[in-house]
C-alpha cells in the first residue's frame, strides 16, 4: 500500500508538465486572433473577400493592410480597385435615387417609382444610404396616385351635377395639402355656388308658382330669399317683387254697374269733379285723380271726407310704389286722411275697394308723426 502511494505522489509529478503544456496548446489555439495572424494570412482573407463581391469590407481591409506595409503593390492595387467599387456603388444608388426625386417632383410617379424601386433593392453595399429614404418616396407615391385617382373622380361626380358625392370625395383631398389640394379647395367653392344655385332655382319657381295663384305674401317671402341670395335668379327675383308691390297697392276697380240700373241723375260741376277723380284713380291714372280731387274740394263739394280720403289714397299709391322712399307723399296721404276725419268723425273709408296697405297708413293718421 505505501509503495503504491509513493507510486502515485512520484507519477503526479511526472504528469504535471504534460498537463501544463497540453494546455497552454489549447488556449494558444483558442485564443489565437486576427492580430497574431500573418500578414500574407490577412491579404488572403482580404483578397477572398474582393473576388466574393464584398467590396465594403475588402476596401476596410485593404486599407488596414496598406497601413501595416505601405508600398506593398499587391495591396495597392486590391485597395484602389475595391475602394473604387465601393464608391461607384455609392454613386450608382445616390444616382437613382436623385433621379427618382426629380421623377417625384416632376409629377411622373410612375417613373420615379420604379427608379426608388431599384434603390430599394440596391445589392453591393451592406448598408445602402438611400434605401429608406426611397421606401419612404414609394410610400408617397402611393398616395398620391390614391389622391390622383379620388380626385378624378370627384371631377366626374361634379360634371355630372352630383355635387354631394363630389363633396365627400373633394373634402379629405383639400383638407390633405396634396397637390390638388387647392384644386379641391376650389371645385368646393363651385359645389356650395352650385348647390345654392339649385336651392335658388327651386325657391323661384315655387315663388312663380305663388304669384300666378294670386297669394302674393308667399310668393313675395320666395323671391326675397333668391334676391338676398345674390344668385343668377336674383335679378329676375327682383323683377316679380316690383310686381308684387305694384299689384298689392294697384287701386282695385270698382264694382261693375248694373245695365238694368236707372241712370244715375244729373250731377253738378262739383259731384262731377268727385267722381272724375275717383274714376282716375280705380283706373290708375294718379295725377288725374289728384287734380280732380283737388278740384272738387275746392268747390267745397259736400262729400269733403270722401274726396280728402281718396286724394290721400292717390298720394299713398305714389309713396308705395317709390318703395316708401318718397316720404312727401306719405306726409300728403297723412295730412288728407286727417282732413278727412277732422270733416267727418263718422267717416268709414269704403275698405273693400282699399288695399291693407293704404287702409294701415289711413289709420294711424290719428297721431301724425312729428316733423
């Protein structure tokens, strides 16, 4: 037993420098690395990756090896032939890239796509300058030609006269700030002109449609709206509201006489005067019936209520069709239809024969207005 304990002390000590070399022979392998490699092991490696097409890394070895061993022709020449590469690659895929761009900014997206198109799939270069930025472009290209074909179209709906589903097309095209933005921004303005200009057709022939039936307010509320809304309608507008005003204080004619009445008996020069003047003025004819009237009250007629009342009719008739502008007349009318009460306070005014309008300015002649 104790000799084979001497045995075992004596062979660990004769294996402990085996041990120790062995290792030191694999962590010499191990640990080896690329700066304890030859320099002919290092062209090789730099040489396999220029005939592999890696340009980038061939020319960032060559460049190394050039500062360990300047002059060394071999290395020279890899270097300047690799480097060359590298920078032509670079130009190559700025290039397309800029002419996609001026394809883009010239409106021809069809072209520029496909140049960004090559840029994205630029090969040579492991890390491409320009390969998002073209990527980015297509993006943009992409809507774009959405923009292109939705405002298209908008153009067609609008042509024809389809103005709301235009408007919803133009809406998100304006609103976008793409380059038919301010086209889309302009076709709105003629779709809210035209939709107006509908709406104004429209409420002028129900405004037709109410005059030739005789009911004048509705008619008059109609042609207001077209006239304030400033459409081509306007001025035909303003024509029918003349027409109303005169027919809404046109004297009406008086009824028709009997023909199997009696004639009338002989009248005086004055009654004469009276009813010349109130014949005038159911015909219309103003200025006769004013100087009748006139005449008539001069003579002292005994039918003064009945003369100064028509007289301020006649005078009325003149302030509404100056669009009550003409405020003499208006003061005229006043004073006769106070004459007219102050002669009779009895007096009735024939209102079946009176437009409203006449009959509402009779009324208030009560309290004339200050002067």
């Amino acid at each position: 037993m104790r000799g084979w304990m001497n045995w075992s002390r004596n062979s660990s000590w004769h294996l402990l420098p085996c041990l120790c070399l062995l290792a030191a022979v694999v962590l010499g392998v191990a640990g080896s690395s690329p700066a304890q490699e030859s320099f002919d092991q290092r062209l090789s490696q730099a040489t396999d990756l220029f005939n592999n097409a890696k340009m980038e890394d061939a020319c960032t070895a060559f460049q190394q090896l050039d500062k360990e061993k300047p002059g060394d022709k071999q290395v020279q020449a890899y270097l300047k032939m690799s480097c060359k590469e590298v920078n032509r690659l670079q130009k190559t895929e700025e290039d397309l890239f800029n002419q996609g761009v001026q394809l883009f900014n010239q409106g021809q997206l069809d072209d520029a796509r496909q140049k960004f198109e090559q840029v994205g799939k630029f090969q040579g270069l492991k890390e491409p300058r320009y390969r998002s930025k073209a990527l980015d472009y297509i993006k943009k290209i992409d809507a774009r030609q959405g923009e292109e074909h939705t405002f298209q179209e908008a153009v067609a709906l609008f042509n024809a006269g389809k103005y709301k589903d235009a408007q919803t097309r133009f809406n998100p095209i304006a609103q976008g700030g793409g380059t038919h933005a301010n086209d889309a921004r302009n076709y709105l303005t003629k779709i809210d002109a035209a939709i107006s200009a509908q709406k104004d057709t429209e409420t002028f022939a129900e405004g037709v449609r109410s005059y030739n039936a005789h009911d004048y307010e509705s008619a008059k509320s109609d042609f207001e709206k077209v006239f304030q809304a400033g459409g081509p309608k306007a001025a035909e507008a303003q024509v029918y509201l003349k027409k109303i005003e005169q027919a809404q204080i046109k004297p009406p004619q008086p009824p028709p006489t009997n023909p199997n009445e009696p004639p009338p008996p002989p009248t005086s020069a004055s009654e004469q005067s009276l009813r010349a003047g109130l014949k005038a003025y159911f015909a219309g004819d103003l200025d006769a019936a004013e100087r009748d009237l006139s005449d008539y009250l001069k003579q002292n007629g005994p039918k003064q209520s009945l003369a100064y009342f028509f007289r301020g009719a006649t005078h009325s008739t003149r302030y509404f069709l100056s669009g009550e502008n003409n405020s003499h007349e208006m003061e005229l009318a006043i004073d006769d239809f106070q004459s007219a009460k102050t002669r009779d306070r009895d007096f009735q005014p024939p209102s079946k024969y009176i437009p409203p309008k006449i009959l509402a300015l009779y009324s208030v002649a009560e309290s004339p207005p200050s002067r």
